[in-house]
C-alpha cells in the first residue's frame, strides 16, 4: 500500500512539474488535429458531369474534367463557377453509369430543330456494285428542312462538272438554297466545285474531316437505301437509274418519317398536315420485289 502510494506521489509531482515549466516557457498544447471534409459538390455539378460522358463516351476522366473546367472555373454567374478533378469525375461516372446510359439514350433519340425548307441542302455519294461487278457511283441531294430527297442518280463519273450539272438541274426544279453541306472529297473541294458555289451565292459548308455526322442527315438517307440496295440486283447503269427512281419516289411519297411527325418528306415540303388534310386518294406502291412498299395517299 505504501509503495503504491509512493509511486502515485511520484507521478502527479512530474505531471505538476511539466505542467509548471510549460507555463514559464509559455507553451501551450498544441490543440487535436481535426480531420476536414472537402465541402459535397452542387447536385447540377454532378448532373453535367453525367452529361458529358453521355455526350462523349470515349472521353476520359481528365479530359472530362478539364471540358468542365474550362467552362465554368470563370463563369460570368457566380453560382456557376466551380471546378473539378479527375478523381471526383470517376468517382462520379462509377456512380452514376444507369444515369449515363438514359442521357445517351435521350441525346441518339432526341428531335432536332425544325429547319425551313431550301435553307441547307446536303450533298454526298455512295456507291453500288451491278450484276457485273462493276462499281456505279450515285449521288444524293437532300433538304434538310423537310428531309426531301431532291436528286438520287446514278453518276456516269465523279467530276465536279457532273455533280455541278445535277446541282443546278436540281435548284431550276426546287429553288437555291443558302447553304450546300458536303464531306471532304476531292470532287467537293475542287477550285472549280467551289469558284461556282461561291459565284452563284451559296455557302459550302464542309463537316470535318472523320466527322461523318455532321452531316447526318443524308448519311442516314444513304443507310436507308443501302440496306434495300443490298438485297437489290442490278444487271446495269440503267437499270440501276430506273431503280433508284422508284426509290425516290417511294422515299419521298410514301414512307412516313418519324422526325418530321408522321409526314412524308413531300407533304413537309409542301407544309401539309397529314393528319388535318383529307387525302383524294390511295393507291398501295410496291417496288423491288416488295423491298419499297406502302401507301401512297394522294392530297
């Protein structure tokens, strides 16, 4: 008992001690370290963040991160100006994949803007191989207003005369519009091809290059037709212009889009409600061995 005693007497005397020679030193204990929280991120924050890897899904996590900095680290709004890093940007996109996945399902099926007729038309080729396998080029022209298949005609060559030719014949039947939109070929990029479009007063507008949905709308026309041209036979250069007619015709006609709300590119063209204009007629069209079908309603 006496030397537990002892031994307490001897440890609360150290303690006084210490305790004394801090306060003639004018120490103080130096107070507990507190553990800090980086401050949660604003919920639109992590809404962008989702947004851009829906509209670039090859992206990475720095280049996502440095797309949202560069916007909104100096934002003229106040509430808006924030940055992030890589890390909270896959912390993020791991959290959020379910999100990411519905955003770029809204952004493929979203409608564009409408457009009004003659203002952009899209120029570009394709190509299909007859019965002999030799390759015939054929050139597309579309309105981008009314999704209108101006011009589809297989091509004797690909010289910037010859799609100048058919660029012409069309605006004599349809009007001028203000800008023709084109990829990068050598025939659309032509001294000649570009002298002419400059001197008739129309805009070339060129996508970039590796860029082919910049110009998407004819790029979708063309899937449309090669999948009917792949289960197409043509035994020649006429043949193939006969058919390419019909599809015309059908496209045009018969076959309603779902962009344009139903309509026909003709009856958008014409600014005509399907639904609020009784048609005179139908006759059901069938071309290609039932590859092109439909009714055709006549207003």
């Amino acid at each position: 008992m006496l030397m537990l005693l002892a031994w307490l007497w001897i440890r609360a005397s150290a303690w006084f001690a210490r305790g004394a020679k801090n306060r003639r030193s004018g120490r103080r204990r130096s107070p507990p370290i507190a553990h800090c929280r980086t401050q949660a991120k604003p919920s639109w924050v992590v809404r962008e963040i989702v947004r851009l890897k829906a509209l670039m899904p090859d992206a990475g996590c720095r280049m996502i991160a440095d797309s949202f900095n560069r916007r909104f680290a100096c934002h003229a709004d106040f509430k808006r100006r924030a940055t992030v890093g890589k890390s909270f940007v896959a912390d993020t996109v791991r959290k959020h994949r379910y999100e990411i996945e519905v955003e770029r399902r809204r952004i493929k099926h979203r409608v564009p803007p409408a457009l009004p007729r003659n203002l952009v038309w899209a120029m570009d080729m394709t190509g299909k191989t007859d019965a002999a396998g030799n390759l015939h080029m054929i050139l597309g022209l579309l309105d981008h207003g009314s999704r209108g298949l101006l011009t589809l005609a297989a091509l004797p060559d690909k010289g910037s005369w010859t799609l100048l030719g058919h660029l012409f014949l069309a605006i004599g039947q349809y009007g001028k519009p203000r800008a023709l939109r084109t990829d990068n070929e050598a025939c659309f990029t032509s001294r000649v091809f570009r002298f002419v479009l400059a001197l008739a007063g129309i805009r070339h507008q060129r996508s970039d290059p590796g860029c082919p949905w910049q110009n998407g709308r004819i790029e979708r026309l063309f899937g449309t037709l090669k999948r009917k041209l792949d289960q197409w036979e043509v035994v020649g250069f006429e043949a193939l212009q006969g058919s390419l007619g019909e599809f015309q015709f059908w496209y045009n006609h018969v076959r309603a889009h779902q962009h344009l709300g139903g309509a026909t590119p003709a009856e958008a063209w014409a600014g005509v409600n399907p639904f609020a204009v009784k048609h005179k007629s139908e006759t059901w069209f069938e071309a290609w061995d039932g590859l092109l079908q439909g009714y055709y309603l006549r207003r």
